[in-house]
C-alpha cells in the first residue's frame, strides 16, 4: 500500500510542478491568470477497485482551477492599450473559436484592424472587426470601449462577463467558456493601461522548490522500494 501511495503521490507532484512552472513562464505574460492544483483525498478502497483496502492511497488531483484576481495595473501611455476595471473580458477571435482574455497591449494588424499581441483579431459589438481608416493620426478608446480615429467612432469594443465556473484555460492568457456571456452592464476600461499577470514568481519560485524537494523525496522511496523487491527476489531464488 504505501508503494502505490508513493507512486500516486508523485503523480501528483509532477502535475504540480508543471503547473507552476507554467505559472512561473508567464510571469510578466499580460493579463496571465495563475493556476493551482485543487486535491481531493482517494476514498478508501476506490482506486484499484479492491474491497479488502482498508486505507486510501493518498490524494488525487481533483481539478485544476485558475485564479483570476486582478494583476497589477500599469500605466503605459499607449492610445491602444487598456485595462479593464474590475471584471469582465475582451472578446477576441482566434482559429479555434471566441476566445476571451484579460490582455489589452491591442495594436493595428496589417489589414488596419485591431488585433491583440498575438495577432488574434478584437471582437467588436456583435463579433464585428474593429477596422482603423488608413492614415489616421490619432486613435483612442473610451471608458466604454469605443474605439475613435481622429474623433470619429469607428467601432466599440466587445466587453463581457463571463461564468468563472464555466472557464476553462485556452493558452498563455485566453480562456474559453462553455456558457453565454453573462448579462449585466459592460465593464468599464482604463486607456493608456495594461492589467500585468497576477503571478508571484518568488512565490512561485519558492513553491517550486518545496514540489521538487517532494518529488525526489518520493522517486528515492520507490527507488527503496524496487530495491528491496530485487533483494527479496534474489534471496527467495538462491539455492538452498
């Protein structure tokens, strides 16, 4: 029992690591919502379906939850960048569907519509682009999301509430939801800003260690492990 509780424990150490590191990659990743690995203890008995268990094996890795507490706010300057006050998301369109993010670092893509840094188009009200005329000298995004060349409206910004419950992580800092966006007045944007990723490295850094230290505490145990069986192994099979 105790070889099984080791190997699922380090099962679940490697899960952990992976997603720290994770974390940890995208340390200054705009709008980046860390992770964490949520356990649920193995009822007794339920892992290798054998009623003659008397005890657990430890602990398995029941979901893995993103937080989405607000990241740090820093002012850029930039007329395209923005940072949403408070909750909600931008909506953006990526190869494999609506996608939502938290990251604002918008640019101009080579068609003249608004995109994010990865090169994912921003959704404007109804899915539409959001298309700059060209040789426009000056662009800026209201409070509300609407977006204005040279003072004229050329588009308003597609801003949703979203069912944490329903969120799933997509890539570095896009979700997906499997609901409808939720009802409600829009969030509201700061312009000239970007929301930063809300991870610790030192922290994350700090928990890394602890993990790995887990880690090779239990490779060494199931290392004992394999050994005593070799050694058992080869004392029942010498010639008496």
């Amino acid at each position: 029992m105790s070889f099984y509780t080791s190997l699922n424990g380090l099962k679940n150490a490697q899960t952990s690591l992976n997603v720290i590191s994770h974390n940890i990659a995208n340390g200054e990743t705009n709008g980046f919502k860390k992770s964490r690995v949520e356990f649920a203890d193995i009822v007794a008995g339920s892992a290798y379906s054998n009623p003659k268990l008397i005890q657990g094996v430890g602990a398995t890795v029941e979901a893995i939850q993103q937080n989405f507490a607000l990241g740090p706010i820093e002012q850029t300057g930039s007329a395209l960048d923005v940072a949403i006050n408070g909750d909600g998301f931008f909506s953006v369109d990526t190869t494999r569907g609506v996608r939502y993010t938290r990251d604002g670092s918008f640019q101009l893509g080579t068609d003249g519509t608004l995109v994010t840094a990865d090169g994912n188009h921003v959704r404007g009200q109804n899915g539409a682009a959001i298309a700059i005329p060209q040789g426009s000298a000056q662009v800026a995004i209201d409070a509300d999301g609407t977006v204005r060349a040279d003072g004229n409206e050329v588009g308003k910004l597609e801003l949703v509430h979203l069912d944490r419950n329903a969120l799933t992580h997509d890539a570095d800092n896009l979700v997906a939801s499997k609901k409808a966006p939720l009802g409600g007045t829009p969030p509201t944007l700061i312009s000239g800003a970007i929301e930063g990723s809300n991870v610790n490295v030192v922290r994350g850094v700090v928990d890394l260690v602890k993990v790995s230290r887990t880690y090779e505490s239990l490779v060494r145990v199931i290392e004992g492990y394999h050994e005593c069986e070799s050694r058992a192994a080869q004392t029942l099979g010498a010639p008496k």
